[in-house]
C-alpha cells in the first residue's frame, strides 16, 4: 500500500525562525550545520526548519548561556536529554501494563 502526503509538511526559513527565536540568522545556520538543530535542505541549497526548532533553539541557548557549555558538549546533552526522554516515555508504558 503506497502512502501519499496529503499536505506540504509546515517549514520556516532561517529568517522566519531568526524572527522567531530572537536570534541571528548565521547563528541558526550554525547550529543546523553543526546538528543542534533539525533542518532540511531544498535544491537550491536554503535551509528549512520545522517548527519545532524555536523552542529547540531555547533550550540550546539555555545550555550555551546558562550552563557555558561549548558546541560538542551541547550536542551530547541534548542526545541524552532525547534518550532520558524516551526511556521514561517506556516506563510510564510498562507501569500501564502492570
């Protein structure tokens, strides 16, 4: 069975998500090429950004400013944030069953 999208998924450009977010467009740029920041990329080369990056956007900033925190290890938090989030999501599933 063959899946269709019925409509063009929402996405935002970097100036859109700079107005946004209250941040420089290049700092966005950069934190998408360093993939902090989830963002696709169209045929003539722009960058898009679904609109979940703006708050993504907080909580990187929050880590940069708040904790001083340098690019890498950003990157490794957010990752362990992502899988904190996941394995509680599993046990909230599992505590359901029992």
């Amino acid at each position: 069975m063959a899946a269709y999208q019925l409509v063009r998924p929402v996405l935002l450009s970097a100036e859109t998500v700079a107005a946004r977010s209250g941040l420089h467009p290049d700092l966005i740029r950069r934190y998408a090429a360093l993939g902090l920041v989830e963002s696709t990329t169209d045929r003539s080369g722009r960058l898009w950004f679904p609109p979940a990056t703006v708050p993504a956007l907080a909580r990187v900033q929050r880590l940069r400013t708040g904790l001083a925190l340098n690019y890498a290890a950003i990157g490794l938090v957010l990752d362990l944030l992502d899988r904190i989030r996941v394995l509680e999501a599993q046990v909230r599933s599992q505590q359901r069953w029992t």
